[in-house]
C-alpha cells in the first residue's frame, strides 16, 4: 500500500498557500472544509489593542477536514491546519482567536458523534501548557480554545508535543527584530484522550537546516491501533521520542501537511 495524496482547495489569497493529506487510508467521503466565520475581537481577549482593523468575522482560509475509517466503528477526524501568521502580533492574534472558535466547533461536533479526533499544522502559537524549548507564552487563547471545545474547563485533546523534551520542543525558526534568530514551538499535533493511548512515539525532526525547504521543521506522531483492533486498550505508557534527526512522521498511516 502507497501514501495517496488528497487536497481540497483552500481560500488563501495572500500566499495562495494549501493544505493537503497524504493517506494510506482511503477517506471514507470526500475532504471537506468550512466556510463558517467568527467575529472578533473575543470578549476577554489578552491579545491586546488593533488598532489597525478594530472589530470584524474571519474563517479558516488554510485547512482540510478528512475522515478517515480504521474499523467498523472507529472513525478519525482529521483537521488540517493553518492558521493566521504571527503569534506576537495584535491585530493577527484577534483573527486567530475567531479562527480557533472555527476550529473549536468542528472538534466539538466530532466529539458529540463519537469520532477520534486530531488537529494538526502550523497553528502559528504557543501552548501555555506545553512549554517550548525557549519557553515562549501565547497571548491567545488559540490552543486553549481548541483543546477545550465545550468550555467546560476540562481539555478534551491533548498536545502530543508534551512528549517530547522541552529541549527539543521547538519546531519554527524566526527573526524577532531584536534578539535575532529565534525558536519557538508553532506546529502541533492535538489528539483526542480516546486515541492517547495509542501514541506509541512522537518528535520534531530537526535533521535538515529549517531554512533550506521552510522556516518549518515537521511534527510527527505515530500511533498503535493493533491493540484497539484487537479489543485491548493499552494503558497509558510513558511515550518515546524518536530520534529526531532519522524518524520521519507518520500517524495511523497517515500524515498531513500544511504547505508552509
């Protein structure tokens, strides 16, 4: 069996950017996308004053959504991910916020029929609750909003990165203006507790220079569903980190990219 590639075509218009799947699993119908929109700016945001575009509605210009069948009543959602550049920016963290609500209602409906769930890509923030490996805060409430998608306090995905030792936890190179080359932790793998598991090993490669293909290094994950197939649900284990200069991701026999 080969990876098979799918894209649906996003709405980008600045960068013409896309996000597509490669996929070992047939997706059971075809890839879909949301045009929903949300305004901003959030009530009780923290991501500060705009004073460039005040109040407005954003969507979800760059994503996928894929469903893709293990078994008879195992479902994955998958979510592609790209979200709006600029983690420290103002004005881009109101809109990212509208975006992660977007995002947040597509996990929540997933949830509610009963489907794993994973949510993946450049994200473009940082998670207050796995540090990176220059322990950089978010502004946002992107990650908070997505991984608690009914509100009630209590995170319903869990950031997969948290695996990975805070000292490799970086995953984007940037140019700050002022302290000069720096890392931070953009891109995430967000995974249902139905499916954690089964996370068998998760990393950053980091075995190419981030400038010579992206500012990006990819995040990988793979999971075990045998014993899910089998009718055993392993208990949580501690997880392991591949060597990030010779693994390559993959998940469920399947991986998505985000095109940055």
């Amino acid at each position: 069996r080969h990876m098979q590639p799918y894209l649906i075509e996003g709405t980008d218009s600045a960068l013409r950017q896309q996000v597509g799947l490669l996929s070992m699993l047939r997706p059971t119908m075809r890839l879909s996308r949301t045009e929903a929109r949300k305004a901003f700016p959030l009530k009780d945001s923290s991501c500060g004053v705009c004073k460039d575009i005040g109040a407005g509605k954003t969507g979800v210009s760059k994503h996928l959504v894929a469903q893709l069948q293990l078994m008879h009543g195992h479902v994955i959602l998958v979510i592609g991910l790209h979200l709006k550049a600029y983690p420290t920016d103002s004005c881009s963290c109101h809109k990212r916020e509208a975006q992660a609500l977007v995002v947040r209602s597509l996990v929540r409906q997933a949830l509610k029929a009963g489907h794993h769930v994973v949510v993946l890509g450049d994200l473009n923030d940082f998670d207050g609750d796995v540090p990176d490996s220059e322990r950089n805060v978010p502004t946002s409430s992107v990650l908070r909003l997505i991984k608690d998608p009914d509100g009630d306090g209590r995170l319903d995905l869990w950031n997969a990165l948290e695996a990975v030792p805070e000292q490799e936890r970086y995953s984007n190179t940037w140019d700050d203006g002022v302290m000069g080359s720096r890392l931070s932790l953009l891109d995430h793998i967000l995974v249902s507790e139905s499916l954690r598991p089964f996370v068998e090993a998760v990393g950053v490669y980091h075995g190419n220079a981030a400038t010579r293909l992206s500012d990006h290094w990819p995040v990988w994950l793979r999971l075990n569903m045998l014993p899910l197939m089998s009718g055993t649900i392993p208990p949580q284990k501690q997880h392991s980190v591949g060597n990030d200069k010779n693994s390559s991701g993959g998940g469920s026999n399947s991986s998505s990219g985000n095109g940055s």
